[in-house]
C-alpha cells in the first residue's frame, strides 16, 4: 500500500495591503502597551528611589534607564519581550488573529488550517522583521511572507 500524501488545501495567504492594514492597526495598539509597561518599569524605579535607591551620576530616571550598563539592556529586552509576548499570546491563544486581524479579517494557522502553537509564534514574531517579511507577499504566488515560511503558518483571510 502507498501512503496517503497530505495536501495544502489552504487558500492563498493575505494580500499585502490587507496585511499593512492590520500591521498598522496593531503598531498603534502595541506602542500604547509598551508606553504602559514602559510607565510601570518608571514607576518602580521611581518607588525604589523613594525608599532610598540612589541613581547619583544620572540625571534623572530615563538618564538611568538609557545609559545603565546593566540596567539599559534589561529595560530594551523587557520591552522586547512585551511586544513578542503581545504577538505571541494573540496568535496562539486566541483565535489566530491580533485585534488589527480580526479588523481586516485575516488570521494566521498553521499548515492544516489549525491553530499555531506558541513556539510557532514566537518563530513568525522574532521572523517577521518589524512588518519588512511581508514585502515577500508581492513576489510569492501563494502571497506568503518570509514570517509565514521560517514558522510553518500562513495569514488567510476570514470570511
């Protein structure tokens, strides 16, 4: 007996400008949530220098947080972490799609159709290049981006 081969039956991937719509829609949403978890990282630091934590050599809290040896790279990777984490959590704990997504109705699965898997996710966030990946869409015939290859998923549109 020959075994049964798999087919992609996934329809073509979103277009490009449906894809830069929910990009944009998700870019003013994501940088409100890094200017909150930005504001609750101040805060703290702010506390702790109310108990008595000293920044003497620093200007101020943002002179701090920009020029720390330590404490710089930590703050840039928490941000990192906030907008992957935002992604991640929408892509694979929910229905597939960002809040921009369900906007233009589009919505990432993986190569079944199915719902992608958290590791997934972070492949096609850490992939996607700040939005650059999508540029492949004009060029491929099946309107898949860099993002949708390296992770084994696909962006399809809704109905």
């Amino acid at each position: 007996m020959s075994p049964i081969l798999a087919v992609n039956v996934l329809p073509n991937g979103a277009s490009f400008s449906q894809r830069l719509g929910a990009w944009l829609y998700d870019f003013i949403i994501l940088l409100a949530i890094e200017i909150l978890a930005a504001g609750l990282f101040i805060a703290l630091l702010s506390l702790a220098m109310q108990i008595g934590f000293s920044i003497e050599g620093y200007q101020d809290a943002g002179d701090y947080l920009s020029r720390h040896p330590f404490l710089s790279p930590f703050f840039s990777l928490y941000l990192f972490c906030v907008g992957m984490g935002f992604y991640a959590y929408f892509w694979s704990n929910s229905t597939g799609q960002t809040i921009g997504m369900k906007t233009w109705k589009i919505k990432v699965v993986n190569h079944t159709g199915g719902k992608i898997t958290f590791t997934q996710a972070l492949i096609r966030a850490a992939t996607a290049g700040f939005g650059l990946g999508n540029v492949l869409v004009l060029f491929d015939e099946k309107n898949r981006a860099f993002q949708d290859y390296m992770s084994d998923t696909q962006l399809i549109k809704t109905r």
